[in-house]
C-alpha cells in the first residue's frame, strides 16, 4: 500500500508527486502518476527499486516513453525515470557495457568515435537501451538481442525477501518478434512489480567511424521516406505477424482499409498504417478505441490477430 509520509521521508525532495505522464512520453497522452523519481545512478536505482517492491508499492520504471500508451488515469504508483547514462567500452575487444538509460543515439555515437560499429541498423529508433533490449528493438532485419552477450538484472524483492541482482546471458531473454522473456512476463503480469535492466554488454564490432556514420544516415533516410516522424507516435504499433512484406502489420492494415480510420484526434497515419498518431488533443482512451477498430478490421478481412508492439500502462 502507499504510504505517502514514508516515501516522502525515504525519497525526500527527489520525490516529485502528481506529475502528468504525457509530457514523458512520445504519444504524448497519459494522466498522472502519483509519484515520481528521476534516477542518474545506478545505486540509486537499484536502491529504489529494492524498497518499493519491499514495501509492496507498484512502481513502473520509464526509459524514453516512445513505446508505451500511458492511461488517461495515470498510474498508481512510483515512476522511475531512468537516467543511468554510464558507459564503458573496453579497451582491448569490441564489447561495452551500457546503462539501461543511456540512448541508443548517444551510445551509436560514442561507439562511432571510437571505430566500433555494428549497431547502426539501430539509428533512428528513439529510446533507451533498457527499453530497447526489454522490447528487442530493431530494423533491417537486425534487432539488438543478437548483440547482447549478457545483462545485469535486478530481481525485486517483496514482504520476505530482498531484491537480488544477477547476469543472465542473451539465451535467458529468448528474445523473439519484439519481444524478450521480460516483455513476456510483464503481459501475463501486468500487476506485478517486474525484473529491470541496470546494464547491459554488448558485443560490437572493429569499424571505420566515416563507414559507421555513413550507414547509419543512410538508414535514416530510408526510415524518413517509409514512416511518419517528427510526429507524435509510438512507432510501429502493431507486431508484424510475419517476416514477408505481404504478412506486416502495415501491409494488412492498408488492405483493411485503416488508413480511414479516426477517433477523435487520434488517427492512422496516412503514409504507414501501422502508425496510430496523436494528431493535438486525443486521449489514450481514443488511441486504445482506435487499435480496437484496427485489429478488428485485419481479423475481419485477413483472419488475422495483430498483436501491440506498444504496451498500455496503468490504470485501464
Ligand atoms: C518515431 C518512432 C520510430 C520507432 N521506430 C522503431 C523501430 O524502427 N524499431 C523498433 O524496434 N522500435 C521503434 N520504435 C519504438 C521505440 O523507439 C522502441 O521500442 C524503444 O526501444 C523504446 O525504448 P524506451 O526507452 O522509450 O522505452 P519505454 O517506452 O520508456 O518503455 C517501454 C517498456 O520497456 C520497459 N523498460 C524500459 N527501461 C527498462 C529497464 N531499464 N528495465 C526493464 N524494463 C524497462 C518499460 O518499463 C516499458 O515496459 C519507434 C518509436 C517511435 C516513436
């Protein structure tokens, strides 16, 4: 239960309360989170996270908020805006470790400047590296699961026992379409306190940095002329129910007649119809009412389950 004169008096003035969760994220919807924490260390994190889930209070920890549909109810609990940002290359192989709240831009970046490459399919794609190693983010047939060689964990704890941190290799995460063992657990409990990404080693490789910035732009390019940017959105909404071009979401959502579709001011994009966009004022109850149409409209047609890439967080 929260207790809010406890958490104020662990957290002290850090703890920020009643914080609108729409300005933390890229969709741009979403009340009020009771309380709120921003988090620079990873001591800090750890030692957060460990009294919350003793304490039995619901916390839910945000990266960079481009792939999550907060409720127009906010959440009931702590945030945790994660903004671990170290980061350490080794000298004599390719490997780094990150923080879970570095950016994958600035990390691609770093990386560059020191000729290490390998990442560059991931140029483009907002977010953290927590975020992006929970949801296995990619593009170009590459997603970053396959450059993990392990992560640091912390596994909360609750009434009888401690948190606990431990290194899982990336065979444990099974990483999948999208998705990761953590993803996974957290859709078949959405109400438990769940494991959060301190750090992760990944496994680049030797480059040019000219060659590395030249693919990374040329990436970009090519993301510019297929989806909507610069607009607010989650990203791809749906997962792509196969790898041929004829089995994507924005494929089947085209043929289905999506590109039409509109609640109030949320609508799907006209040049990718697996982009829901927040055109000024929509709720996240319009974009929830939106995918319902969407998914709807592709099992009518395709005998077809479209599947949110997105996650809808909070009180529903
Ligand atoms: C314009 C646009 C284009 C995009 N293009 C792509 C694309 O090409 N490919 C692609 O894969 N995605 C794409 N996305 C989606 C998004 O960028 C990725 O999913 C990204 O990895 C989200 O990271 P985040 O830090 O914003 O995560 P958030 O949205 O903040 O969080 C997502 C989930 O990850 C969890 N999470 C975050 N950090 C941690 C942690 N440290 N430990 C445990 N759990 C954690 C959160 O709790 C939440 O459940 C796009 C999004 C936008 C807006």
């Amino acid at each position: 239960m929260l207790n809010a004169r406890e958490l104020k008096e662990h957290f002290g003035d850090k703890l920020e309360e009643n914080v609108l969760l729409r300005d933390f994220t890229s969709m741009a919807v979403g009340g009020v989170a009771d309380y709120f924490l921003r988090v620079q260390k990873v001591d800090d994190l750890v030692g957060a996270v460990s009294y919350l889930s003793k304490a039995q209070i619901p916390y839910f920890v945000l990266g960079g908020g481009y792939n999550i549909i907060v409720s127009d109810m906010g959440f009931p609990g702590v945030v945790i805006k994660n903004e671990v940002k170290d980061i350490v290359f080794s000298g004599g192989n390719t490997e780094v470790i990150v923080g879970s709240g570095v950016e994958i831009s600035r990390l691609l970046m770093d990386a560059a400047s020191r000729d290490f490459g390998g990442l560059e399919f991931l140029f483009g794609i907002p977010g953290t590296i927590g975020g992006s190693v929970y949801g296995n983010a990619g593009a170009f047939g590459h997603a970053i699961g396959d450059f993990v060689k392990s992560v640091t964990l912390l596994i909360p704890g609750g009434d009888d026992r401690e948190s606990k941190i431990v290194r899982h290799t990336a065979k444990w995460f099974e990483f999948g379409n999208r998705s990761s063992k953590l993803k996974e657990f957290n859709k078949l409990h959405p109400l438990t306190n769940k494991p959060i990404i301190l750090s992760v080693k990944l496994q680049l490789c030797q480059s040019r940095k000219d060659v590395i910035l030249r693919k990374m732009q040329e990436n970009l390019k090519i993301k510019k002329l297929s989806q909507p940017l610069g607009v607010k959105s989650a990203g791809s909404f749906f997962k792509n129910p196969g790898i041929e071009k004829e089995q994507s979401a924005g494929f089947l959502l085209d043929r289905s007649g999506a590109k039409r579709f509109r609640v109030g001011d949320a609508v799907v994009s006209r040049q990718h119809a697996n982009f829901v966009i927040n055109r000024n004022k929509a709720t996240a109850d319009d974009i929830r009412r939106l995918a319902g149409q969407m998914k709807d409209a592709v099992r009518g047609e395709f005998r077809t389950n479209l599947e949110e890439e997105v996650e809808y967080i909070g009180k529903w």
